[in-house]
C-alpha cells in the first residue's frame, strides 16, 4: 500500500489548507476514529472531547501564532471544525483524559527509535530512525508530508491526516522521531501538545534551539525523543511531566523504546509495565548496531529494524488478531532518515514484508 505524498507552501494559513484540502477525506476519518477511540476507552462524548482540545490553545499560541494559523487553514481545507484539529494535534495528551490507568489498558503503541553518528557509519553519515509502532486503524490514514514554509526551515515528514508534525527532518538538518514512555506524575494536564513541540523542533534552525525550545515547555506529559543533526550531534530527550533528561550516544550509536534510561529519573516509572518488551527491543536493536558498527548503511539498518526476536513483540512488531483492534498495535512505518545526505526511506507496513519507498529534502514530490 503505497501512501499519499503531499507537498504544500507559502504562508502559515496556505499551508494548513492545502494539507486540509488534499487529505479532506483521511482527516475526516481520522477526526472520527479518534472520536470512536476515545469514546471506547473512557466513555468520552464529543462535545467534552472538543471543550478539552480548546484548552490547549493557548498554549500552541504561546509557542508560534502561525501554527494556530495552520491548524485554522488545516480545518477550513478538510471543512471540519478548528477544535476538532486541535484535538487530533493534541491526541496524545487527550488520551490521558480519557483512557484508564495502567495497568488496566494496554500501552497506546510501541516504537524502537534510534541514531546513529559518523564514527559508526560506513559513509560517515548521520542517521536517524525508528519502528513507529501503532494503531492498524490509521495505517490508511498516513502521508507523507513535504512542507516549504516562508522564513522557517523545508520539512519532511510522515505523520498522521491532519497532524501537522510528527516523526521527519528538515532542510537545516535536523532529524527527530518520538517513542512513548510514561511515570506516575503522568495525568491529564494542560501545556504545550506533543505533536506541536515536535513541530518546533522541525520548525528549528539549530540544536540549541531545539533544546531550549524544550525546556521552556516542559510537560504536560512524558515522551521521549531522539534528536540528531547532520554534523553528526545525536541526543537523546526523555521528558517528564516535570523535568527534562539527556542521553547521549555510546561509540556512535544510540538506541531507545519504552522506558526511561536515565541514571538521573527521580520518579517511577509506569509505563514498561505495559511494555516489557520494550528492555529488550532497546538493547537488542543497541547491540545489533553493535555488530554491524563501521558498517552501518541503508542494508545493514534495515536488517536491525527487521528483526524478529520477541515476535510479534519484536523490533519489527506484528499485530495480535486475538485483540480488539483499539487494543492492537504493530510496526505502521519503518524509518531511515540520512540527515547528511537528506534522504528519507520509510515503508508502508513491518519492514519484513514490505518494502521502502524514499523522498529527497529539495526534489519535487
């Protein structure tokens, strides 16, 4: 199943529409399998659902005006409401509103991130990827996003309808990809949405500013995310609720999933219990990098996110039938991003059986 390309530019406004108008009928279904979601985990009604997503908006204001343009140009394009935007770009908070505590609710999604700087390269390029491991019920409903925005740096990404940032890189060469984690002060609270602070990540011209970005607004609840620019600077950001922690990489090679690994971490974490495997996927996907290190190139990176110790559970993870479908998960894209020479592979699917297609930083789609 190939996946919509999508390029729009110009103002903040223009941006948002014509995203809305060429994906009208996937935001539509997406807007709705959020709504059904919700409703199924935590008897969520619309009316509350759209009441919660308004007061995210100040927030998003506080960062970039121009983004809220976006959002209003993403709505008027897909002809739904503002709210029910902000709401898709403030899922990941909404669904701490929503959903049950741990441990009676399975984990929303999985992921293995990864960079890799030069010293571990064959070419002495820069990488950095993941296994986006999610619900099946948006695998329709993914594209590809190529944004030429005015005064603010070229993106390239893959994200959800209607979601304007998610897991790319953009053209000052900075690349970034999120996995779930979560601890006890983890609860629904107000602040900056997930997918809007990856944005100014991507929106970013420098490291620095990606890092300051972040701990101006730390919160309102945990991700992690691995950052890595094409001069070879790779880190690793596990936010909290509260606080900020950095990892960084050992020979060049750095890898995570669903648990904090920070020395540092002051609170418990809650979430690896609804993901055990996630011990291991991290250090099997550090130690199979290890293998291939001096080596490591578009080939010899596919084989790690290929990998099926643990199946379905693995690296390269695989849906359980036996579960609702709200309730499954399994690897939707599989990602190789080379920030030195700009290039994005990603598939459709878990990269076992599926194969990769690319998009270039400055070629036309």
């Amino acid at each position: 199943m190939n996946i919509p390309v999508i390029s729009v530019s110009g103002n903040p406004y223009d941006l948002g529409f014509q995203h809305g108008r060429q994906a009208k009928e996937a935001i539509q279904k997406n807007v709705l399998f959020y709504m059904n979601f919700w409703e199924y985990f935590g008897g969520a009604k619309r009316d509350q659902i759209l009441k919660d997503a308004q007061k995210f908006i100040p927030y998003i204001e506080k960062l970039d005006p121009e983004i809220l343009e976006e959002l209003k140009g993403v709505a008027k394009g897909s002809g739904l409401q503002f709210e029910e935007i902000v709401a898709l770009n403030a899922r990941y908070e909404l669904s701490y509103a929503y959903m049950p505590p741990i441990p009676t609710w399975t984990a929303p999604g999985g992921c293995t991130v990864y960079a890799l700087a030069p010293e571990a390269t064959r070419n002495q390029h820069t990488f950095v990827g993941m296994n986006w491991d999610y619900k099946p019920g948006v695998e329709s409903l993914c594209l590809i996003l190529r944004i030429n925005q005015k005064k603010k740096p070229d993106i390239i990404m893959h994200t959800e309808a209607g979601i304007i940032s998610q897991k790319g890189f953009n053209s000052a060469g900075i690349g970034v990809v999120p996995s779930y984690i979560r601890c006890e002060n983890d609860s629904f609270r107000l602040g900056l949405p997930t997918w809007i602070k990856f944005r100014g990540i991507l929106n970013s011209e420098s490291l620095p500013d990606c890092i300051k970005m972040l701990m101006t607004f730390e919160g309102p609840n945990s991700v992690n995310m691995v950052i890595a620019h094409r001069d070879g600077e790779v880190i690793d950001v596990e936010c909290t609720p509260d606080d900020v922690f950095f990892l960084y990489p050992k020979s060049g090679i750095l890898t995570h999933a669903n648990h904090f690994q920070s020395p540092n971490l002051r609170v418990k974490d809650t979430g690896k219990g609804a993901l055990p495997d996630t011990v291991i996927r991290s250090h099997r996907a550090f130690r199979l990098f290890q293998e291939k290190r001096g080596n490591l190139e578009w080939d010899t990176i596919k084989d790690v996110l290929k990998d099926h110790f643990g199946y379905p559970n693995s690296i390269c993870r695989h849906r359980d039938e036996r579960l609702n479908p709200y309730e499954q998960w399994e690897t939707l894209t599989s990602m190789i991003i080379d920030l030195t020479e700009g290039k994005m592979l990603y598939s459709t699917g878990p990269p076992c059986s599926h194969s990769y297609e690319s998009v270039v930083m400055g070629e036309a789609s």
